[in-house]
C-alpha cells in the first residue's frame, strides 16, 4: 500500500491561534497557495517547510504525517 504524505499546518495554526492569511503575509506567499497547503489540496517545497516550522516555532516534523 503507498503511503501518503500530508502536512499538519492547519492543525498547528489552530494550536498557535494564526490564520491561514497570517501563514501567508508572514511568508510571503498568495493566500490562495497557503489555503491550498492547509488543506492538502497542494504540498509545499521542503525549503518552504522550512520557512513555515520557523514561522509556527515548530521543528519541521511536527508539520508532518503520513497516511
């Protein structure tokens, strides 16, 4: 069986009480993509999972799971 690999960003937001625009003004980066990595419609490059764990203060294995 593949297994799949998603992101927890919108679960770590919601822990640290930020908001996709938030994600995004921070980042830098459309609204529109940052939504479309929230909800695992689109993944987020590894140098830009970087980016995020140091936006959140999180390591970048805590922005992911496997499925």
């Amino acid at each position: 069986m593949e297994r799949k690999l998603l992101n927890r960003i919108k679960v770590i937001l919601a822990e640290k009480g930020k908001t996709n625009k938030w994600l995004s003004e921070q980042l830098g980066k459309d609204p529109a993509i940052v939504s479309k990595w929230v909800t695992n419609t689109s993944q987020p490059n590894v140098e830009m999972l970087i980016q995020i764990a140091k936006c959140l203060d999180v390591k970048v294995d805590d922005l992911l799971r496997t499925e």
